[in-house]
C-alpha cells in the first residue's frame, strides 16, 4: 500500500477566486481564521475589537468583544468615557469569556489526557494479545514503556477509587 501525502499548507497567490464553491470555502476558512486571531488578540492583549464582513453572498457576519454597544461607542468617540451600564455589561462579558476559556483550556486538557489513556490502553490490550503467552521479560523496551505506563494509569485509578469508598465510609460514620 501506497502512503500518499497531501499538497499541505502551500502559499495560495492573491487573486480573485472564480469557481463559487472554491470562493465560499476559502471565505469561511478565512472568516474562521480572521475570528480565531481576534479572540486571541481579546485574550493574549486585553482589547476591544470588533469587525462585520460580508459574505460573498452578502451574509453580514460580526465579531465584537466586549459589546457592540461598548465598541461602536469607542469608535465614533474614542476619548467618550463609557456609561457605568455599559462597563459593567463589558466588565460581564469580559467575565464570562474568561470564563468560557478556562473551561475550554480544562475540557481540552481532559480530552488529550483521555485519548492517551484510550491509545496505551489500546496498545497495551493490541501488546496483550500478541504476547499473551509470553513473560515480562520478552517485551521490548517500547512494550515495556508502554505497559508500565498501563500499570501506572490504573494503579492510580484504583487508588483513586479506594480514597473514594474510604471517604465515603468515614463521612457516613461520622
């Protein structure tokens, strides 16, 4: 079997693009693109943004941080000191973006620690199989690595688990 590669990322030249499929989908690769480096300009600089485009198809589509009242208000006066309602809205918003990120950046960190568990434990069950028969001591030092990793992971959990029934028992006692 044949490994083919893709082009990959390439360097596309600046023109028009004629064919309409290949129009709107490199607009909503760029609209997700342009939107991916404002939320991290509003995270990594702590700024106000905000930005409309309109769809080859005319679709408006927007992004603002913190409001859109907080920005047009910036735009059209930017020495205005904004309403005490609109800070808090902004001071809100800016919140529960935050927010939003930390549990993004938790459920993400959760995902990759449960695809590697998925992936040793496949490897070590894929190793389990192969080498059912045989003893410790004919693994290789990969096999090896990655069973030991296996052990690790479910020592831990049942250790886990036994604090669990352990306080479990101890907070009914008492």
């Amino acid at each position: 079997m044949e490994d083919k590669k893709g082009k990959g990322r390439r360097k596309i030249p600046m023109k028009k693009i004629e064919n309409q499929a290949d129009l709107y989908a490199s607009f909503s690769k760029r609209r997700s693109g342009l939107y991916k480096k404002a939320r991290e300009l509003v995270r990594e600089c702590d700024v106000d943004i905000g930005t409309i485009i309109l769809s080859p198809t005319g679709k408006p589509h927007s992004f603002f941080h913190p409001t859109v009242d907080a920005i047009i208000s910036r735009f059209q006066n930017p020495d205005i000191q904004l309403s005490i309602s609109t800070q808090l809205v902004a001071a809100h918003a800016r919140h529960r973006v935050n927010e939003l990120n930390n549990r993004l950046e938790e459920l993400d960190t959760i995902k990759n620690a449960s695809v590697f568990q998925k992936n040793v434990y496949d490897e070590v069950m894929e190793t389990r199989q192969k080498s059912r028969w045989e003893s410790v001591e004919e693994l290789s030092e990969e096999e090896l690595t990655k069973f030991e990793a296996w052990l690790n992971t479910v020592g831990s959990d049942l250790q886990n688990r036994l604090n669990q029934l352990e306080n479990g028992a101890s907070s009914s006692q008492g």
